[in-house]
C-alpha cells in the first residue's frame, strides 16, 4: 500500500449489519483521497462482525482488520488504532451509522488552522432518553473539567497525529481527549456534524454508564488539569 496520509479508526462492537453501509459511505466520501487506510477494531464481538470485516477487506483493500482478544472497551479499541494507524491525521468515528461519512472532508478542512476538530451533534436523532443522559453528562463533565465543549460525547473526530502520542490513554479517557489535548497546547475547534437515528441494532450505552462510571474519571482530569506542570524557563546561563 501507498503511503498513508489519513488512518480513519473504527471501535467495532456487534455491528455486523452496520459494517457494510458504512464502508460503502467511506469509500464514496474518500474517494479524492488517494491515501488512506480504515482500521476497524473488533471489540469482542459476540455476533458476525469480524467476519463481515474480514469479507469486505476481499472488497475494500484498504481495510485494516484488528481483533482484541475479549472485549476491553471503547478506549482500549481507539488505543489499538492509535498506535497502528500510519496517516498523518487520524479520524474517529462509530460503527453505527450515526456518525455520517459526508462530515469527514468539514472536518478535514478545518485543520490548517487547528489541531484537533470535534463534531458537535447540534440536532441529535436519539431517544429522549438518551439525549437527556447526553446532555446531563456534558454539563456535569464540563463543569468539573471546567471546560466548555458543546458535545463531549461525539465520536466523530479529526487528529493531527503529534498530539496522540503525547497522550497516553487510560480506561474511560477517550471521553477527555479534547481536553487532555488542549492541555498539551493543541487548539480545538468544534464543527456542527450531521447525526443520524440508528439504523441497527441497539445502543450500547446508558444514564448508568455515561455519567455514573465516568466520575472517577472526571476528577481524574480535574487532578491532572490542577496538577500539571506550567513553569516557563526565563535564562539560562
């Protein structure tokens, strides 16, 4: 394969009728994009999913298959492609068609001026259920972060390759990453995205897990943001 400038990275947990929609959209929307690679990683899948990736990488060349030996979770997932992905930017999004495809090249063309460019779901097509819990955790994540992203929980995402590995991920922080970034002096812009009502399959997430198992993780950050070191050398003789 050509060299890579752009690694999209997919977590991938029991989507096996979502997969091939989603490769289908990447490859009409990167089409101008002569080199790039899609790394899906499956998380433990319990239903046909590794093996529908492994049929459409017969079909989709640029296809990278990773399979984690149980599953470990979505941070852990993102982690594996972190550290394979070879383009110079890297692009999150989910496996479940929500993210849209189209959104890519908007986010893309935001980074001559920024390092990391976040979708901002304006107009969710969620339960109401779900967009409560949503917005119920991005209050309580920013205000103890201190922070004022407008959709924390947005998977749709564009890095500039330097700052993922300045970061060193830990269970629970792919929900953190614009901050822990800003923190090593990125500049963040956030972009309106499209968001699509789920087409398949079930949501694997919850009030319980989007706010309840992320406190620790909240103060985490909070420590992390309070404790860094920001001395600056004036001479040195």
């Amino acid at each position: 394969m050509d060299d890579v400038d752009i690694s999209l990275v997919i977590p991938v947990y029991n989507e096996e009728e979502s997969l091939p929609v989603l490769m289908a959209e990447i490859d009409d929307e990167m089409a101008l994009h002569k080199n790039y690679e899609v790394i899906f990683i499956d998380d433990g899948s319990s239903d046909r999913s590794l093996k529908t990736l492994i049929g459409l990488k017969e079909k989709y060349p640029r296809i990278r298959v990773i399979k984690l030996r149980s599953r470990s979770g979505q941070t852990s997932a993102m982690d594996a492609g972190f550290r394979r992905a070879r383009g110079n930017v890297v692009i999150t999004m989910d496996a479940d068609l929500q993210n849209d495809p189209a959104d890519i090249n908007k986010l893309l063309s935001e980074l001559d001026e920024y390092d990391i460019v976040i979708g901002w779901r304006a107009d969710r097509e969620d339960t109401w259920v779900k967009r409560m819990s949503s917005r119920i955790a991005n209050l309580v994540r920013n205000r103890i972060t201190e922070e004022d992203i407008k959709d924390v929980g947005c998977t749709l995402k564009a890095y500039k390759r330097e700052f993922l590995e300045r970061v060193k991920l830990y269970n629970g922080m792919h929900r953190f990453l614009p901050t822990l970034f800003k923190m090593e002096g990125a500049r963040v812009r956030e972009v309106k995205v499209n968001h699509r009502p789920r087409r398949y399959g079930k949501s694997k997430y919850n009030i319980r897990n989007r706010l309840f198992n992320s406190i620790y993780d909240l103060l985490a950050v909070r420590w992390m943001k309070r404790r860094r070191l920001t001395y600056e050398i004036e001479e040195e003789f």
